[in-house]
C-alpha cells in the first residue's frame, strides 16, 4: 500500500529500495526543517533508519532562546553536526546538512533546489506560546519568523516543484477552546437555508497560535492557487523523550525542556515531582488540552508521508491521542511517584479558560493506522528515572511562571 501510493506521487521517480536499520522501505528525499529541535531531530533520525534519504536544516534559534532565558535542556544535547556524526558513526546513514534561516527568501529557495525533496517535513518555528508574549519585540519576532518562513517555503515549493508533499506542524490551539466539537479543519455549516464545509473556525490563545492560524490559512491559499499538496497536522501537546533511535547513543538524546518559557505541561510536572517542588497548576487547572507521546509525532508524520496529500489538497489532521484537564495530569503524576508530591493552584498567569467544554475529533490519523502509545504509569514512571538522573542540573529559577498575559512588558527572568 506504502509502495504504491509513493509512487503515484512521484511518477517520475524510480523506486529506491534501502535497508533502514530498523527494516526496508522504499526510499523518499524529506528534507526536515527544525531538525535541531525537541521533534525534529528525532524525527530525522526516525525517518533516516526508515530508509529515507534525510536533509536536516536549522538556524539554532532555539539555542539562542536559550543563552537568551538563562535556560536549557535538562538533558544534555550535543550540537547537531556531533549528532549527525554520531548517527552516521552508529550505522543511521548520511545526512545532508543545511544551516540557514528559512526568513532568508535566497537560502531557502537554493536548500530546496539543491536537495530536491520529494517532502518537506516543517517544524523550524517559534513554538513556545510564554516567548511570544514577553513583550511587543517577541511577539513580532514570532510572527514574522513564522509566517514570513513559512511564505518562503511555499514559494520555493510552487518555484522548484510543485509536487512536493509539504507536512507541517501545526497546532491544536488555533482553534482554542469553543463550547462544541472541535471537527478536523473544517465544519459543516448551514446558515440561511445554504450548506458549505468551511474551516473551523479559530480562536487561538497566544500570539504564537495564531502565528499557525495565519500559517494554516497561507498554506491553504497558496495549495489553492499553485495546485500543492499540504497536510497541516495540528498537534496537541507533546510528552516524553525517548524514541527508538535516540536511544541508540547518549550523543543522539534531544532536548527535554521544564522551564516556564518552553517546557510543556506534562514534562515540568515530571521534573517538580522528582525535585520535590510542587506542580504549578495554573488556575482551577480544568483546562484541557490533546496530548501525544514523542513516539506518536514520529509515527503520525511518517503517515501523513506515506498517504500524501492530493494534488491541489490542503488537508488537517488532529494530531493527538488522548485528552487530559491539567489538574488530572497533576493528579497522574502525584499518583505514580513514589515520594510525595504537592499540588499547588497558582494563579493563572494566562488569559485562557480555566474550565470548559473540551471534545476534539481525532480520527483521521487513526484511519491511517496510527496505534497510539497511551500516557500510561510505565511512560510516567520512565520519565522519572531519565529525570531522575539529571537531576542535579535543574534550575529552580526556571520553574517559576515568568511570562504574563496581561503584561505589556513581562518580567522574564533576563530582565529580572
Ligand atoms: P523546538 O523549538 O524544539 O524546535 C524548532 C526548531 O526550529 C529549533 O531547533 C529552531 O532552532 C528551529 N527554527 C526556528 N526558526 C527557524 C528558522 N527561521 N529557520 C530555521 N530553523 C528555525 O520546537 P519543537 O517542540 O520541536 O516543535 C516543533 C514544531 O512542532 C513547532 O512548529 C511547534 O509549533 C510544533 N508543535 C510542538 C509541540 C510540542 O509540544 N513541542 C506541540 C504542537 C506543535
Ligand atoms: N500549564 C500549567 N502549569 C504549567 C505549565 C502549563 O497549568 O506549569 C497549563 C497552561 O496554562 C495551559 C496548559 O498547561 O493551559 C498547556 O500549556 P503548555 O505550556 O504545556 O502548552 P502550550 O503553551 O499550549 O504549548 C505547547 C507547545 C506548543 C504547541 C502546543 C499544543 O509549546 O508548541 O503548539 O503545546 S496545544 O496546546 O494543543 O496548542
């Protein structure tokens, strides 16, 4: 089935047949943009032992978020020229590196000319919703490196070659938290007698989400009028840190972040509970939110690569696998650690609902075949050990909330 859809895609290309480290597979050129991150070096090195010839691009923005917050990974990342050493040296194979700034209208366009994917995997953004609302600067610099970045790629696609199969992160709170169903990208309405399947409607909560809502709808234009083939895959939020070829070396670990810039909510909770620091629930913590396994974001980009979107198809996929209120992680967590945990309500320094309805449809992907690893005590419990290890090196200054929502001027800790 893998086979024959990839070769629908590019009729003009002749099938490779590589051995992965982890099986044979029919071989396709992705060129993943963000690689340096959290998702994308995983998701490389996924993809390479898979058989695929991989091009990684990143311009070390993260890094820099870093040197910037007084903050970093809790678990030690190489640079990515040792991890892409290190992969090559543990028999993963080559994999062609583009440094560069996907702002950059000429670096872009030459990177895509000169791998020549036949898709483009996209993370390379500004993700954390706290940076973007630090102050005016932030919020600037996040919407103008997204949807600018974002631009440039669909034009060097549309320029180069329009079949390439563009798969790009999304999220799920572009569409925020309304008080119905939340359908996959678009809704059936009826209003005054007449039908039509519009998208759903958007409602997102920081600057950084609605980055992605103007992301989505220039992806959904320029598919439109250049006939490209896009998937958007709004994901939920994402827990965990090891996947199967990470684990291969300590050299090929991706970042694990827990400050209150960049760390996700189910991570820092990891990270209080073996520290001994309560978990900082914000609010009355019933805010709601899908929520995947690191391994799940491999598996769902590899489907949405194998099942390619339709020339002229710009299409969404909910990507997540169960949804929690933030009060039920704590408790999770509280539940599975074996020393004791506290659980403190701070207050909310978002402006976001604390409670509400909260139903998304998630079925596309299932479709597809993902087999979701569920957040279970065994994941948790994991993710205790790797913590526990690393233990040490926690800052507790980077625990505190830092980033107001209601502030013009946030005191993030660089300031303080
Ligand atoms: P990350 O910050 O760890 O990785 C993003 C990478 O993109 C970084 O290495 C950064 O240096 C690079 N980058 C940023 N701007 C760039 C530019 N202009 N040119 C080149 N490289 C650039 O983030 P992540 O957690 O790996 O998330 C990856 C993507 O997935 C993001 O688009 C994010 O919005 C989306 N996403 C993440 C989560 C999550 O829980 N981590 C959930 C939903 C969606
Ligand atoms: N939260 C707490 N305590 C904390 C941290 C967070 O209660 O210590 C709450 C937040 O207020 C929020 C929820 O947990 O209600 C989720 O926060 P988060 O920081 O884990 O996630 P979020 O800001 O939504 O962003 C993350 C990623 C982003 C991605 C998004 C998916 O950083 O890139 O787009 O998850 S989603 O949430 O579906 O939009």
């Amino acid at each position: 089935m893998r086979v024959q859809i990839q070769l629908l895609l590019v009729p003009n290309t002749v099938p490779r047949i590589i051995p992965g480290i982890f099986g044979e597979l029919i071989c396709m050129r992705v060129l993943v943009l963000g690689a340096d991150g959290y998702l994308g070096w995983p998701t490389s090195i996924y993809l390479s032992a898979k058989g695929h010839q991989v091009g990684v691009n990143d311009n070390f923005a993260r890094r820099t978020y870093d040197h910037e917050l007084g903050a970093e990974s809790l678990i030690p990342i190489t640079t990515l020229k040792k991890r892409v050493d290190t992969w090559k040296a543990v028999g993963g194979g080559n994999l062609e590196t583009f440094i560069g700034d996907l702002t950059d209208p000429d670096f872009t366009f030459s990177m895509i000319s000169k791998f020549e994917p036949e898709a483009i995997v996209h993370f390379a953004e500004q993700r954390a919703a706290p940076y973007s609302m630090i102050d005016r600067a932030h919020c600037v610099y996040t919407q103008v490196n997204n949807v600018v970045g974002t631009l440039n790629i669909l034009y060097a696609i549309a320029e180069i070659n329009p079949d390439i199969h563009l798969v790009k992160l999304g999220t799920m709170g572009e569409y925020g938290t309304p008080n119905i169903d939340i359908e996959e990208g678009f809704i059936e309405i009826e209003h005054k007698g007449r039908k039509d399947l519009l998208p759903f409607p958007k409602q997102p909560g920081s600057f950084y989400h609605l980055s992605k809502v103007h992301d989505s709808h220039n992806i959904a234009f320029a598919t439109k009028i250049w006939n490209l083939r896009s998937t958007d895959l709004n994901q939920g939020v994402v827990y965990g840190h090891r996947t199967d070829e990470t684990e291969l070396h300590p050299d090929l670990a991706t970042r694990f972040d827990y400050d209150a810039v960049f760390g996700t909510v189910l991570n820092r909770f990891i990270v209080q509970a073996v520290i001994g620091h309560p978990l900082t629930v914000y609010g009355k913590g019933g805010q709601t939110r899908g929520m995947l396994d690191i391994r799940d974001t491999l598996a769902c980009i590899d489907l949405a690569l194998s099942n390619p979107a339709n020339k002229g198809e710009y299409r969404v996929f909910n990507q997540f696998t169960e949804q929690f209120t933030v009060g039920e992680i704590a408790q999770l967590i509280a539940k599975t650690y074996p020393g004791d945990v506290q659980i403190v309500n701070l207050p909310d320094p978002r402006v976001e609902l604390e409670e509400h309805y909260y139903n998304a449809i998630h079925t596309k992907l299932l479709d597809l075949g993902l087999q979701p690893h569920l957040l279970s005590d065994t994941l948790i419990e994991s993710l205790f050990g790797v913590v526990e290890k690393f233990q040490h090196l926690v800052d507790l200054d980077a625990i505190k909330p830092s980033v107001s929502w209601r502030a013009t001027h946030s005191p993030v800790r660089s300031t303080n």
